[in-house]
C-alpha cells in the first residue's frame, strides 16, 4: 500500500506582517480592557474611602492606555521575532520534505 502524497505548502512571507498586526492589536485590546476594568475599580475604591467622587478620566489617561502602549510595544517586538523564526523553520522543512 502505497504513502498518501502530501502536498507540500510553501511559506508565505506576505503573511507575517499581517499576523503580527493582528495579534498586536488583540492583546493590546485586551490589555486595554483589563487594565481599564481594574483601574475604574482601583480609582472607585479609593474614592469611596475617602468619602469623594471619584474622577474616572484618570484610569483611561494615567493606568490603561500607558499600560495597553507598553504591553502592545512588548508584543509587537516579540511577535516579529516569533513569526519570522517560524517562516524561517517552515521554509527549511518544506525544503528538505521537498528533497525527500
């Protein structure tokens, strides 16, 4: 009985940018959202301790968006290093599959 052929798919290098997009703005939207949530949460607390109304602009301008910029720079440098290592591991398998 003979192998199942497989067919060999060649990476494509015009896809990395656009997973690297993609997954920048995911995780910087998430880390935005959280950040967001914890810091409303953080700045209601300490207003209810101190007996005032608390001033939500902070935790958008001084907690998420910094956070959600740092977190989103870190991803973005990671995730370019990470996708080309791939491209460059795929492409030397498909060559030596392409051999075999």
């Amino acid at each position: 009985m003979p192998a199942p052929e497989s067919t060999v798919r060649k990476p494509r290098w015009y896809l990395i940018p656009v997973r690297v997009v993609l997954v920048t703005l995911l995780l910087s939207l998430l880390t935005f959202a959280v950040t967001l949530l914890l810091g409303i949460l953080g700045l209601v607390a300490g207003a209810r301790a101190r007996g005032i109304h608390p001033d939500l602009r902070g935790a958008y301008r001084h907690i998420a968006l910094p956070s959600a910029a740092i977190v989103g720079a870190i991803v973005l440098v990671s995730s370019v290093f990470m996708e080309v290592r791939h491209y460059r591991q795929a492409k030397a398998l498909a060559s030596i599959e392409r051999a075999s």
